[in-house]
C-alpha cells in the first residue's frame, strides 16, 4: 500500500505544489490522478519513488516510511514500481533490444540466452517484436511508448506500474491502443494484479482505463471516487474539467440510437 500523511511539497520561490495531501492506494488499485498541466501531477510519482522529498509530511510504502531513508535504501522501496515517463526517455543510441536488455541485464542474474529469450516474450507481448532491431527514430510515437512500458516491466515484476502521461502526445487511435495495452497489463482481480497509477490531462483516456479517480486542484485534493461519482459531481471546476467525457458520452449515446 502507498500512504500519503498531510504531505506538503513547493518549488521555485515557494511555489506550493501539494498542500496537506492525504491518500492511501493499494498495490492492485487502478487510479488515475486529474488536474490541470503544472498541478503536482507528476510530483506525486516523483514523491513515491523518493525522487523528491516532501517539505512536510510522511510517505509510507507498504508501511515503510521512505521520507528520510538514504538512496541506498530507497532502492529496495523503488523496485516495487516501474514507471513509464511522459516522453518515453528512451536510450536514443540504442536499439529497441538494448533497450530494454539493459534492464534485465542490471535488474536480473539471466544468462544473455536467458535475456533475449525474455526480451523478445516481453516484446512480442507489447506487439512490438518485429521492430526489436529498429533505432527509437525510427520508431512511431506509439511504439516509442510500447518500448518505454517494455523497458520498465523488463527485469523485476512491479506491484504497480506508473505512468506519467501515457498517452500525451499521440494521435486518437494511438492512445487508445496504448489504453488497451494498459489495461491488458493490469487484467486479473484483486489482490493479485499489478495494478497502476496513471497521471493525466486527458479524462476520455482516464476512464478508459482507471476504476478510481483523484483530482487535483491547488496543490489539494478535491476529489476522490469513482466513475458514477466523477460523472456526477457537483463541483463546478471539475465538472468543465471532464466536459469532454460529457460531450464524448452524448456523441456515443446518439450514435447507439
């Protein structure tokens, strides 16, 4: 389980990221985190990982309070997750295969046989096998995010998955190939599944995928429940936020008469 107690964190002049946040998640929970570009979205993966440390407040990752461990020691809390940035992050002089052979070879003790064998699985799982010896420029925005989400699944089995804007940047049809990847990732029943937290922008990519929702509005939580409850939220500001739910549910309802 990941815990958030009264966490508080600014940048830049004092520039009040999150503000007193609290929030607990379980490993196998879909969660998608909403709020505006610049609203703490990110910061709050960076937080889980220990890549920042709050101004106040504790994090606790399955019970273990990470907020004064040493690098050394964040490791251990850092192998429960792989993340998938927003842009990929990619090794542009590599290929596709060292790309994600490179963390096996760091994360694992297989023989290189034992690493290829695996790459290719993870790879022909993604539905990306074919362009295993093709350079990241020679890749389509959609499979540079397959190969990012490969990279971070290769060599440890996470409790949950992180993705920092998954689907920015993509075209229609891509991103809602990489929702579906998404959630063929995370398939099975609680509390087995590796479940994820998702951070975005786009709310039609958000229910396509997460069962729970947190919105974030100055640094705070202002909301936190699930689809029915998004829907019908009373909360002005929010409900602009997910207009276009709205108009895409209408155009679907239409379209079904």
């Amino acid at each position: 389980m990941i815990e958030f107690q009264n966490v508080s964190i600014a940048f830049n002049n004092n520039h009040v990221v999150l503000n007193d946040v609290s929030f607990k998640v379980h490993f196998y929970e879909k969660l998608a985190i909403l709020g505006a570009s610049g609203g703490g979205k990110t910061t709050l993966l960076r937080l889980i990982l220990g890549l920042v440390r709050p101004d106040s407040g504790k994090i606790f990752i399955d019970g273990q309070d990470i907020t004064e461990l040493s690098e050394s020691e964040l490791r251990t809390s850092r192998m429960k997750f792989s993340i998938v940035f927003q842009e990929g992050a990619l090794f542009d002089s590599l290929n596709v295969r060292e790309n994600v052979v490179s963390c096996f070879r760091e994360y694992s003790n297989y023989s290189e046989e034992e690493i290829e064998k695996k790459a290719r699985e993870l790879l022909n799982k993604l539905g990306i096998e074919e362009a295993i010896d093709l350079m990241p420029e020679e890749l389509s925005g959609g499979m540079q995010r397959r190969v990012a989400i490969g990279r971070a699944l290769a060599g440890c089995k996470p409790k949950m998955v992180l993705y920092d804007e998954a689907t920015s940047g993509l075209d229609p049809l891509t991103a809602d190939n990489i929702c579906g990847l998404i959630r063929d990732l995370a398939e099975g029943e609680p509390p087995e599944r590796t479940g994820f937290i998702i951070v975005t922008h786009k709310v039609t990519d958000a229910v396509k995928v997460a069962e729970r929702f947190i919105y974030l509005r100055n640094g705070q939580i202002v909301f936190d429940g699930d689809i029915d409850e998004l829907r019908n939220t009373a909360d002005a500001e929010l409900r602009v936020f997910t207009g276009e739910l709205h108009i895409a549910e209408n155009i679907f309802d239409r379209r079904g008469r």
